[in-house]
C-alpha cells in the first residue's frame, strides 16, 4: 500500500475541489447514466459507438472522485505566510532577469483557485525562493546547470 501525501491547500482551493466532488458524484454522475441508458435502448452495444464513448466517460469520472475523495482526505489548509515572506500559498511577485513574474508557491491543486502560474516547493527555483523575504536576492541552479538569481519584489497570502 502505498503511503498518502499530504496536500497543502487554500481554502478556496479545497473548497473548489469540494465543489467540484459533489457535482462529479451528483448531476454529472446522473447525466453520465441517462446516456448510458439511452445507449444502451439503442440496441447492439458492441457496435453502439455512444455507449462505448458513455461508459468509457462514466469511468473517466469515477476515477476522478477517487482522486478528488483521497485530496480532500489528505488536505491541510495552508496557514497563510505572513506578507512579505515567501512561503507555501504566498503570491510571489519577483524579477528574474530583468523579467517580472508574479507566481504562486505552492501544489498544483492551488491551482483550481487561481489565475497565477503556479511553481512547487521541491522544484530548484521553489526550493530557493521559499522562505525568502520581499527585497532578498537568490541563486538557484537550472536543470541545465546555470546559476539563475531571483530578486523577491513582494510576497502576500494568496488569499
């Protein structure tokens, strides 16, 4: 068996999830079913191209509320960074080159509750800015071995 990860959310992100599982195991659920059914009326389903493409759907789906069950199970909600430290769920403006970013540090499933580009923790630019203080300057290595410097311009709770 394998060990479950926690995973770090906002509120409004888990609440998008949440949203999200209830209309996946409700209405969607019942309209993945209707078609099932109407398919299914149609006569021959091995050569029934819309109940095939139905239950292949219907399995789509209900993998997706496992996925969504198990995030919900394992989620944290993140203590909101306070403003001006980097840190898991902070809105991190910063300049990379002479090129602005405005990112959000934090899992993927932030994502759902954001417009921002979303970087995580474990990768090398994540690992570096985190913790960092709006004003601080820092190095990571890229993938392709060169020195890249970051200077933070502002870090704030993404909620």
């Amino acid at each position: 068996m394998t060990e479950e990860k926690t995973i770090l959310l906002t509120q409004e992100a888990y609440d998008k999830l949440k949203e999200e599982l209830t209309w996946r195991e409700g209405e969607y659920r019942d309209e993945i079913t209707e078609r099932i059914a109407a398919a299914r009326a149609e006569g021959d389903l091995s050569e029934n191209g819309g109940y095939q493409a139905a239950r292949e759907e219907q399995g789509k789906n209900e993998g997706r509320i496992n996925e969504l069950i198990v995030k919900l199970r394992n989620a944290k909600i993140l203590e909101a960074p306070e403003a001006g430290l980097v840190g898991n769920g902070s809105v991190v403006t910063m300049d990379m080159a002479g090129r602005e970013m405005v990112v959000v540090l934090g899992s993927r499933d932030i994502a759902v509750a954001t417009d921002y580009d979303v970087i995580s923790p474990e990768s090398p630019i994540g690992a570096a800015i985190m913790g960092a203080h709006a004003g601080d300057t820092v190095s990571y290595q890229a993938p392709n071995g060169r020195e890249i410097s970051v200077t933070i311009k502002d870090a704030k709770p993404l909620n």
